[in-house]
C-alpha cells in the first residue's frame, strides 16, 4: 500500500486515479519511471527543483500532498471496478472536508469525472466545486501515454502555479 501524503492547510493536493504497480512496490507516488509527473512540477514553476519519487514525502514542506481516488495498485485504470470508484469518491470527500486543501488538483480528466460525476470537463479550475471552499482544477494526467505534448501538458500546470503564486 501506498501511503498519502496529508496535512491541514497544503496548497495543493494532487489526487491520482490509483498508484502503478510500481508506486506500489516502492511506496511512492508517480514512481513508474516513464511518467512525467515530477518533470511536469519543475517545468511549470511548482517545485524549485526536479524531484524523484523517493522525495515524494518532501513535497509537504512546499505546502503539496498526494493521494489517489482509488488506493489500489494496478496495471491500468481499466483494473478498478465501479465499486472501487464508488467507495473511493466518499473517501476522497471526506479527505477534502478534514484537510482542506486551497486547491484539489485531479490528475486527468477521468479521475475528477469519477469524483464528481460530470460528463463534461474542461482542463483548469472548474466551477461549482462538490466540496465548497476548495479549488478543483483539472490537469492532464502525467503518464506518458497521454497524447499531448509536454509544453501542453506544462502550459496547464503553469496556471495552477500561478494561482499559488497569487495567493502567496
């Protein structure tokens, strides 16, 4: 299992559909080694330095945390049953309602469809958010087989860089 990285008052918390095997084996998120996720961080302005893996821990004293709707480690999305959707969505909520976080950063358009249960996503800050108070932003998931190229992939994450940086 691996483990989320939580605390009251993060900037950010990303979420995940579920962890890879690999982040699995290891215990660390986004640890498949052709995922873009700590590349995409750096590139956008999010992170000072490339991170790896093993410091996913680290990333809390930046005011980012992570976990996933499904906690599960699997091949492929295609492996969660609509059960694990189910029970992962109010796990989720009430993950948002206890930490707080400014925003709720849902890493693919699938994973923020799965927890709020609209058809029709657009990439960035979403209205209406399910949990009131908390920023939903949708970002492209990390794994490489996304077919987008990385300057778009970065160029969305730079908005939610941005915000931060607004904030602060």
């Amino acid at each position: 299992m691996i483990p989320d990285h939580l605390d009251v008052g993060l900037s950010i918390l990303f979420i995940g559909f579920n962890p890879s095997i690999t982040s699995g084996e290891t215990g660390h998120h986004y640890a498949y080694k052709g995922n873009r996720f700590w590349r995409i961080l750096e590139r956008s302005g999010l992170t000072p330095r490339l991170y790896h893996p093993e410091e996913d821990q680290d990333l809390l004293k930046l005011g980012y945390g992570f976990t996933n709707i499904v906690a599960r480690p699997t091949r492929g999305v295609e492996d969660i049953t609509r059960e694990e959707y189910a029970e992962g969505r109010q796990i989720l909520r009430q993950k948002l309602e206890q930490y707080r976080p400014d925003v709720a950063c849902f890493v693919g358009k699938g994973v923020y469809t799965q927890y709020s249960k609209r058809t029709k996503v657009e990439w960035g800050f979403q209205d209406d958010p399910v949990v009131p108070e908390i920023q939903e932003f949708v970002a492209p998931s990390s794994s490489g087989l996304v077919r987008m190229s990385m300057d778009e992939i970065v160029a969305i994450y730079a908005q939610l860089s941005d915000f931060i940086a607004q904030k602060r």
